[in-house]
C-alpha cells in the first residue's frame, strides 16, 4: 500500500475529528505534501455528511478534469455512505 492511501485514510479518519476550515486546509496540505514526495498532482474535495461541498483544492499540474471528477468522487462516497474506494465492490 502506498503511503499516499495510508495518508488519505489517515485524513479520512481524521477529518471526521477536524472538519473546520482550519483542519481540512491542514489535512489538505499535508496531502499535498506526501503526493509531492510521490512525484504526483493531485486535487482534493471534502463534502459534509449530507453531501454539500466544504472544499476543493486543485495542486500543481493536476489534470484539469479532477475539478469535476474529484467532488462528484466526494459527492458519491457521501451519498452512498462509504469510502470511495469501497464503491467498486
């Protein structure tokens, strides 16, 4: 497991302690940062628990089309009540 999934599901754990504007910026940050060290870009969308959007941020180079693909991934994983990535299952 990369250490990119180990830190988005540390954020996700910890979003759920941190969600002020403050704490998801931080969590952001420190997922940006870990993504850099990979080598890769990367954007990041928080919604609430009822699905509304709080955050997106783009970083770097990452392709244009996550600013539509990352908060409908958000949305979805909200809506359906599970992780992304379980969504495949």
């Amino acid at each position: 497991m990369s250490r990119l999934v180990i830190a988005r599901r540390e954020a996700q754990l910890s979003a759920s302690v941190m969600c002020t504007c403050t704490g998801i910026a931080k969590l952001s940050e420190a997922a940006c940062q870990e993504a850099k060290k990979q080598g890769i870009n990367i954007s990041i969308s928080v919604v609430d628990e009822n699905a509304w959007p709080l955050y997106f941020k783009r970083y770097g180079e990452a392709m244009l089309v996550t600013t539509v693909l990352v908060p409908n991934k958000a949305y979805t994983s909200a809506v359906m009540r599970m992780p992304s990535g379980d969504l495949a299952n």
